[in-house]
C-alpha cells in the first residue's frame, strides 16, 4: 500500500481526491495526502480542521473484493492498526471509541471516515480517510475542541514525525488487510475489543432521531454495536455517537 502517492499542499478534501481518483481506476493502495484541507469532513457531515504543518490527512484507496456489508470491519481495522502504530512511534497507549474514535486520556488523537463506491452486491473502491492530530500545540485547537481533542506531540511532550507515523500506519493497515483477507474478521475483532473503551460500560448511543442506554456488549462481525437495555433486549447500533459517564 502506499506505493502511489498523491501529495497535495492543500487541496479541499483528500476524501474527495480519492473518490475522482478511484473513477479514474486508480490501483488499490493509492494514498493522497495533504498538508491542509480546507473543507476536511468528519462523520455525520461534520468539519474536520485540518490546518497547514500539523496533522496527518490522508485517504486510503482499497479495493477489496467484497460485498458492501463488510465496508465497518475496514474502520476498525484500520483503528487497530493505528493504535499500533502510535504505540510503536510515540509509545502512547491508545483507546478505541466506537465506531472510529482513536483517545488519549479521553481525548480525540484520530478520526477515521469509511466511503464506499459499491452496488448491492461488491465493494468497487474503498476510501479510508484518516485525520490524526500530531503536532498541535494546545493553542492551535480552535476553543471548541480544547475538551476534545488532543495531539499526540502533547500527549508525548515533544515533537512526533509525521513521516514516520504514516509509514507505520500503511504497513500495519497492509498487515492487518492481508490477516483478514487470509483469516478472517476473528483475529482482529478480537484485537480491537481489547482496545475498546465502550465494551462492558454504560453507555448512551444517539442517533440521528434516537438514543438508547444500555450496556455495550461488543461488536458483531459487520463491526456492528451491540448493546443491552435494562430490559435485557440486545439492540443493534448501526452509526451513533457514544456516551457514558
Ligand atoms: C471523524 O472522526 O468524524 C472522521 C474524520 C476523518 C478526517 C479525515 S482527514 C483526511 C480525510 N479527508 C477528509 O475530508 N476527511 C478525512
């Protein structure tokens, strides 16, 4: 993977590049990046900040043969493979917020955003966006996201190649992709669940009309939440935000 990349200094969105890219048959594994995006999105629609120096912003382009059902387990995935390339470059211990929240200390480090190009029976292109923050100071969080959000070089207390970090993240993606080709969704699930924060808390999952409470029980093989309401009915999260206290 990696082996065609697309650099841009600043563009809109990699997301968007990727997807042109993918119509034009780009090969699997072409990864555009960027030093700034000016209009980055986040799930549900939502802005990704992405300035200029500091972040990693990137879109994977897979092309996995597969139905379009299978699109979650590459989300999480890729969340396991970053955990371990953070642990591997910073030595930082990272948690795993379902669906695609990569926390330290509580606090956002990564987002990852799954887009698919697919009918109702195979995947055509797979774009895994990533969006890590690296070598923000505290100051340069615009205020709203000073709760929220942290950079690994202040996790650190210094600076972390960005270089190095994407890297290691493509060569564990590229490990983890060839596992699951090979083995199935088993191993890694089982990976991701020991990184998960949410497995076995109280939670909240708002949806769009929608919250339900419940103990979260785990993830099914489409990468799907599974969570238990006081009644002991088992309801499956398909795309939420999660809360607990
Ligand atoms: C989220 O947490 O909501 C997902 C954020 C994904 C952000 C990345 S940055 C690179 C790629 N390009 C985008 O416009 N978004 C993703």
């Amino acid at each position: 993977l990696g082996r065609n990349i697309v650099f841009y200094q600043t563009l809109d969105s990699t997301q968007k590049i990727a997807h042109q890219l993918a119509q034009e048959s780009a090969p699997e594994g072409t990864l555009v990046i960027a030093e700034e995006q000016k209009t980055g999105r986040g799930r549900m629609s939502r802005q990704w900040y992405s300035p200029p120096g500091t972040g990693i912003w990137m879109s994977l382009l897979l092309r996995p043969e597969l139905p379009p059902q299978k699109a979650p387990q590459f989300t999480l995935i890729t969340s396991v493979a970053i955990v371990q390339a953070i642990e591997e470059v910073c030595g930082l211990q990272v948690q795993i917020k379902w669906p695609n929240d990569l926390l330290i200390d509580g606090k956002k480090i990564t987002g990852i955003l799954t887009e698919l190009q697919a009918d109702s029976e195979r995947i055509y292109s797979l774009i895994i966006g990533m969006g890590m923050n690296v070598n923000q100071k505290q100051a340069d969080f615009p205020e709203e996201l000073h709760e929220i959000a942290t950079s690994l070089a202040l996790a650190k207390g210094e600076p972390v190649s960005r270089a190095k970090l994407v890297q290691r993240v493509l060569f564990h993606i590229e490990r983890y992709y060839k596992m699951y080709m090979d083995k199935g969704f088993e191993p890694i699930k089982l990976l991701w669940e020991s990184y998960a924060v949410t497995i076995g808390k109280h939670i909240t999952a708002r949806t769009l009309h929608d919250s339900i409470s419940g103990v979260a029980l785990g993830i099914t093989d489409e990468g799907v939440l599974l969570l238990e309401d006081k009644d002991g009915v088992v309801h499956p999260i398909y795309s939420a935000d999660i809360e607990w206290l």
